[in-house]
C-alpha cells in the first residue's frame, strides 16, 4: 500500500462516520479539448467541509524529487452548490478555498496537458495520459477515503483505457469509473488514453502486460512475442530475488506504459505499473533476428529498473518518505540506495536473465565507471550529501553541474557494486540477501517495520545482520564521505580486468561541445582541466585551437602531436569579443575505463564471477 498523507483528527472522525459511496470525492475527466491540450475535470464532494472546503494539489511527483509546481498549468477553476456558484479564492500556490455551502459541492477546472514526460500530464489528437497529481486536486479531509474516477472518451476516436485502478463499471474499451483506496492510493495510478497495443504475460502466475501507444502505426513492427518472453523472463527473475522460497508477486497485475516517440527516454514507478518513454528504434522488431541491438538492451534495462521499483522504494521505503507529504520536498539521504541500488540490479538481472552475455554486461558497468570517472563533482559531494540534494540540484542541472555535483544513480550503483563484490568475497553471503532482509523486515505486507520506513543510518546493521560483515567503516568511506571505489581490486577478485583507453582529445581538455563541425559552442568545462586554466567557459563560440579551425578532425590531428607543457592558444567569441586564451598542457589522465573478463582467472576469482553474474 503506498504511504498517505497524515490525517488531521477532524479528518479521520469524518471519514470513520461515513461511507465511502457518500463521503468520498468523485472525479469526471473529459478529453474533447484535443487540439489546445487541456483536459476538464469535474470534483463531487457529497458532504463538504461546512466552515468552506479547501482543495491541493501536489507540487511534485513521489519518483521525480523536484517541485514541478503543477498548479501553474491549471487555467481556470469554478465552484457551485446546485446551480449557484461559489466564491473561490487561491490562498496559497497550490491551495484554493470554497465559500461555506450546505449541501453537495461541484468544482471544475481545466489543466493545460503538453508535458510529454513521464511525470505530468499529456492530450493531444493522438493520445492522452496523466498523472493524478498534476491533474486532480485533493480535497483537504477527505484524504483518507474511497475516491472515484471517472472517464469520459473523447468524441469521434476509438481510444482504450490503460491503468491498474481497480475497474467499477467500465466498457470494452476500459471508459467508466474506476475506485482509489484514497488520494494516495490514486496519485500512484497513472492512466493512458489512446490507441493502445496491449502485450499480456504471465510471470509467477500473476498477470502483467505492455500497453504501447500508437497501434496502428507499430503494430506490424514490433515483435510482441519476443517483448513477452523478455519481460517475463525480467519480471520473474526479480520476484524469485526478493521471494526465494515461494516466488510470488506482491501485487495483483502489473502494467508497463510504454510510449514510444522519435527521441524520447525516461521512466517512473509506480506500486503495480511503470510508465516509460523509449525511441522507436529501441522496440525489437520481428526480422531483428538474434539480437536486435543497443537499443532494445537498453529498454529492457529500463523496464527491469521500473520493475525493481515495485519492491525498493515503493514498499520498502525511506523513513523520510514514510509517509509521503505532496505539497513539499521530502529530504532524505539515501536516494543512493533506492535508486542507486535499483541502477545496479536493472542490467544485473539482464545479465543473471541471460539476456545479455557477461561481456555485454561488463560493457554497461565501464559505461557508469566512465560517467563517474568524467564528474569532478565526485570530490565534492558524498552520495549522502547528492541525495539530500537531488530536489535542488540533480533535478537543475545547469553548465557547472559536473564539477559541483555527483549521481546518486550512477554513483550508488557503483556502490552496490562494490559493496556486492565485498561482500562476496568475504564468503558470507551477497547483496541479496540484504535486499532480501529488507524486504522482510521493511517491505512485504506483513513485514513488522512496514509503516515506519527504513532509517537514514539503518543499513550497515542491516549488512552484518544478513552477511555477518562489518561495513561501517565502508559507509563512512563511500556514502559519508567521498572516498573512491576499490573497484579494480574488488573486479579483479571475481576474474575481470580493469584497464583505459586511450583519452579522447576533447575530454583529455576538459571541454564538452555542441554538434556543430565548425566554430562548436562550448557547453561545460571541466574543473581543473586546461580549459578551466586557459579561461574558457560555457557559452564561448571556439572559433581555433592553436591557430586552426576548431573541429574535431583538428583537435584530434593536434591531440597526437602533443606533449605535456606545450602552451596551446584558442581563439573564442564571448559577448560578441574575440578573445585569446592560453595555458600548458597538463599531464594526461587516464583515459575511459574499458572492463573485461580475465582469460584465465583462478579457480576461487572464476566461482564468485559465476556466483555473481549467474553463468
């Protein structure tokens, strides 16, 4: 069950009086507003607050921790008793306050839908989809009661309805009412409206499906039977993980949301259904033959880390998100292990699935190594200190963000990493069990710490409670403070190499550039790099690099002629100046990790790289 708002005892004393048919607030949504994407909503309260009822809506979205204030998008809300209206005034940026009525309320508004993420809400002519809570308001004291939603489809079009809401009455194509628990239970069920091709499986004997937008046009091009048995092969690898013994499910159906556009990606859990956005090119089409590419690993790896989200963080929770308040930021310091640890299990299961070889899956690793390696931001923050500040800084990224700032993404899941390989090689055990400890003691629905949520510092007790292995001094090192991974030592315990290539001339600088093949625009510069020392910074036009035009065929011409301690110049345009800059060539830093299985590993390095990637 996903956490709730608190309830006022006002608010639990009504709720306990009435039933939930009478007291609970119903929800109408209309899509006939196509082209100027805005949906209309209609809110029935039967028994408002009699002192004047006060309506929210949530600033952010439980997944996505930045406050995306979706009271902006609301474009016009009215009140009525009957046919009068009712006075209606906003008292604070996302609350609105109903003058005193007797008798049922009715509220309408219309919410402007052009978010084509994964965390709002959309509606255009070839689809609709949203997020309760960017749409619906809550109404304050009603929090904790039954809520209904209605759907209303839009005129002239053969859209169906996709959402894991519990169904009332609903016809062939799912448009009807639908029932929440209550506004948490309903802000955790997204619903896509369109022309939908729904691919259905089992895993572990529960049902699940792909819904994927635009039918019609991909109907013929994806391989739906090869979607199936991957996702199964997913879903029931990672249900085994957390319920060895008896694998079960800890929901009733699961729904994966997939809407396929030309360049889009991302994704957002939810307790029984992901919503995700993939390129087109990354579905498996029928002639792909063996292997149809980066692309569609790529997907399958997001899908797993969805997946892995129904167990870590949606039931086994932060305490500071225990419960879940709406209406501001929720501070915690340990996204590293709820989206850290989900980052390191997405492609492990792939691996353990066999749906990718162990080489592929080395190649993923070295991609995170890289990314990390190319954040100076490493040295500044802890993953305790990145996931505090995620509300603030992952989620606004901006020019110096590299140098300032780390992902407790990609950064915690080379912890896991570490951590697992440390663990193994102490031979008392892995990181699953600790996920499975987790799971019992904060997660499954009879779990005796459900409600209370997992502490900030619960974890290293937690480790040597399910291996026996004292980690303490690790988390200091790597969460607390900022200490870099023994990940070529650790690697090499389970029989793989770590080595680098040779550095490319651009990142051997410190510079990122825009696409363009003459005079790019440099977007970032890396701190202590000869970019930083020569004075170039973000924004500047490089117009030469020594005296040449500044392309990458140059730059790279130059790069293998150089010798540390050569003054190089560059000519830039900042402001409308020509400017020259120069400075020394550093000594060279290692170029990108490259990672690889031993040929010959001795006989213990070979069991645990068996053990752990499940050859």
């Amino acid at each position: 069950m996903p956490p709730t708002p608190k309830a006022t005892p006002a608010a639990r004393k009504r709720a306990k009086a009435a039933t939930p048919a009478t007291i609970g607030p119903r929800y109408r949504v209309r899509m006939h507003k196509l082209h100027a994407h805005v949906f209309d909503v209609e809110l029935d309260l039967a028994n408002p607050d009699p002192a004047g009822q006060e309506l929210w809506l949530p600033v952010w979205v439980p997944g996505s921790y930045l406050v995306r204030e979706f009271a902006r998008h609301v474009l016009d809300m009215h009140a009525f008793c009957g046919r009068r209206e009712l006075g209606l005034r906003k008292t604070a940026k996302n609350r609105w306050r109903v003058e005193p009525c007797e008798g049922p309320l009715k509220v309408q508004l219309s919410v402007y839908a052009h978010d084509a993420s994964v965390r709002a809400a959309w509606l255009d002519p070839s689809r609709g989809f949203f997020n309760a809570s960017s749409l619906l308001p809550a109404a304050a004291g009603f929090e904790h009661v039954e809520h209904e939603l209605s759907l209303e489809p839009p005129p002239g079009l053969r859209w169906g309805v996709a959402t894991t809401l519990p169904a009332r009455r609903v016809d062939e194509r799912g448009f009807g009412s639908y029932a929440a628990r209550d506004y948490a239970d309903l802000v955790d069920h997204p619903v896509a409206c369109g022309d939908h091709l729904r691919i259905a499986f089992r895993a572990c004997g529960t049902p699940h499906e792909m819904v994927l937008e635009h039918a019609s046009r991909l109907r013929e091009q994806v391989d739906a039977k090869r979607l199936a048995a991957d996702l199964r092969r997913i879903c029931e690898t990672q249900i085994a993980l957390f319920e060895p013994e008896a694998p079960r499910a800890p929901f009733r159906r699961y729904a994966f949301l997939l809407a396929p556009s030309p360049t889009g990606w991302g994704g957002l859990e939810h307790a029984d259904s992901s919503v995700l956005i993939c390129a087109e090119a990354d579905l498996p089409h029928p002639r792909d033959g063996a292997d149809p590419g980066v692309g569609y690993r790529r997907l399958l790896g997001l899908c797993s880390h969805e997946y892995f989200h129904a167990w870590n963080v949606k039931r086994i929770r932060p305490q500071a998100l225990t419960p879940i308040d709406l209406e501001r930021e929720n501070l915690t310091g340990m996204l590293w292990l709820f989206e850290g640890f989900t980052s390191y299990y997405d492609d492990l299961i792939l691996r353990r699935t066999g749906l990718i070889t162990p080489q592929q899956y080395l190649q993923l690793l070295a991609e995170a190594m890289r990314a990390v390696q190319a954040t100076p931001g490493r040295n500044l923050q802890s993953l305790e200190q990145a996931s505090f500040d995620a509300w603030i800084k992952f989620y606004r990224p901006d020019e110096n963000t590299p140098n300032a700032t780390v992902s407790y993404y990609t950064l915690g899941g080379l912890f896991a990493l570490a951590l697992d390989l440390h663990l193994r090689s102490r031979g008392k055990g892995c990181l699953d069990d600790v996920m499975r400890l987790l799971w019992r003691r904060y997660g499954r629905a009879d779990a005796p710490l459900r409600d209370q949520g997992v502490p900030e510092d619960a974890l290293p007790a937690l480790v040597r409670e399910a291996c026996g292995v004292d980690v303490r001094a690790w988390f200091e090192r790597h969460v607390q403070g900022r200490e870099e991974l023994p990940l070529k030592r650790l690697l090499a315990g389970v029989g793989v190499e770590l080595g680098h290539a040779a550095p490319e001339p651009v990142d051997a600088l410190g510079l990122r550039l825009d696409g363009a093949a003459h005079w790019p625009m440099v977007r970032f510069v890396r701190s202590g790099s000869w970019a930083e020392q020569a004075g170039l910074c973000a924004g500047d036009v490089l117009v030469a690099v020594n005296e040449q035009q500044a392309g990458a065929a140059a730059l790279a011409r130059q790069w293998r002629r150089a010798q540390p301690g050569q003054v190089w110049s560059a000519h830039v345009m900042r402001d409308g100046r020509l400017l020259s800059l120069r400075a020394p060539l550093p000594e060279p830093a290692p170029g990108p990790v490259q990672l690889q299985l031993a040929a010959r590993p001795a006989a213990a390095a070979l069991r645990l790289r068996r053990a752990w990637l499940g050859v």
